[in-house]
C-alpha cells in the first residue's frame, strides 16, 4: 500500500499520525547513541579505577600481612 493509498483510503491525519510514529522512533534511536556511548565511557573508566584499587589494596595487604606475623 502506497502513502497515496493510505491517504485515499484513511485520509491526511492517518498519514500524517504514521509518519509522526516514524520520527518519534527515528528520534529515539538517535538520543540513544550519546547516551550508550557515555555509558561505554563510564564502563570502561569505573573497570580501570577499580583495577587500580583492586591491585593497590593487594599489594598492601600482602606486605601487612607478613609484618604481622613476627
């Protein structure tokens, strides 16, 4: 069914209802993206910090673990 189609059989505000739909759903998607990217940045950027905290706390504790049994 052709847009002339829909237009003929459902009239202007059907057509022009789909075509909204279209755009609210184009619109989203592309909201969408700065969004994931920001959380990928995030992701990676709280993975490095807790790598970092994770080995500084470990080597740490490895030495103060020895000093207290003597």
């Amino acid at each position: 069914m052709s847009a002339t189609d829909v237009l003929a059989r459902f009239g202007t505000w059907a057509l022009l209802r789909f075509v909204l739909a279209l755009l609210v759903f184009v619109l989203l998607h592309l909201v969408r993206l700065p969004v994931l990217l920001l959380a990928v940045v995030l992701d990676s950027a709280m993975s490095r910090v807790d790598n970092a905290v994770t080995a500084a706390v470990s080597d740490r504790s490895g030495s103060m673990a020895g000093e207290g049994s003597r």
